[in-house]
C-alpha cells in the first residue's frame, strides 16, 4: 500500500525529490540480515590459514607438508563450490605452493645436509654410543655401500 505525506507531517522526507514517496522505514526489505561475503567463502579461508601455517611452521618435517596438502583440499573444495575467481582462493593457492615447496626444501636439506654431518661428528657418535654405529653397520649391510660415501654423493648431486 503506497503512503504519502506531506513534507511537513513526515520527518523522514526525501529532500529534492518531491512530496509524495513511499515509506520504506517499515519495509520488510530493510529488515533483511546483513550479508556477510566472506561467509560463502569458508573452504577458500581455510585454504589461506592452512597455506600461511605451512609456511611458517617450517622447522617442522611433516607440518608444512601436510598443511599444504589441506590447503590444496581446501582450495579443490572452495573451487568445486563455484568460487573460482575469488581472490582469496587464489591466495590459498598460492601460499599452499610456497608452503609445499619450503617445507620439501627444508626437508630435503635436513636430511642430506644436516644429519650426515651430525652423524659423522665424533662428538655426537660419542654422545650416542652404539645406537649410530649399529645403524651405519645396518645401513652398509643392507645397502652394501657406506652411508659417508652415500650422503657424499646425495649432496654433490644436489649442489652440482
């Protein structure tokens, strides 16, 4: 039902737009909930949460790998529900990658950098006892190399 006033009845008048309107402060289209975006939003989210905890839970082994592999679900899963444009989906693709990638170097690094040469320094085999000695005894029996010679050669492979 349309409702007119006059200008100097109504106080909430429109000014410049003539005397007559309607009265929309009792319209149940301004009674609506307000609408969030980033609700729609929430596999994209978790996406970016798990990717930038990836990343920054690096010193980790297996953390920023797993975390990332969520992030990827996460991102398949916000892709699949039709955001596919989105911003935020496109960071989650991107710090999962960063996050991936980091936590694979790091890693890679640990074990053929880090660990032979804690494991060939006499301190540390002292340290340690026998526990070393019967893993790189292990190590040359099964493998039929010596893990020294091994982890040599891993890291000239990666630095050459």
């Amino acid at each position: 039902m349309l409702q007119t006033y006059n200008t100097n009845e109504n106080p909430n008048h429109w000014y410049g737009r003539g005397d007559k309107r309607q009265d929309t402060s009792n319209s149940p289209y301004y009674r609506q909930p307000v609408h969030n975006p980033l609700l729609n939003e929430k596999f994209a989210i978790a996406a970016v949460v798990c990717g930038m905890l990836a990343l920054f839970c690096n010193c980790v082994f297996i953390v920023p790998i797993s975390l990332s592999c969520f992030g990827f679900l996460f991102c398949a899963l916000a892709y699949r529900k039709g955001k596919r444009s989105s911003r935020i989906l496109k960071n989650g693709i991107f710090f999962s990658c960063v996050g991936l990638v980091a936590g694979l170097v790091s890693c890679v690094t640990f074990f053929t950098v880090v660990l032979p040469r804690t494991l060939q320094d006499p301190v540390v085999r002292q340290q340690t006892g026998i526990l070393i000695d019967t893993y790189l005894r292990l190590f040359k029996d099964v493998y039929g190399i010596d893990f020294g010679t091994t982890a040599e050669q891993i890291l000239n492979s990666f630095l050459h």
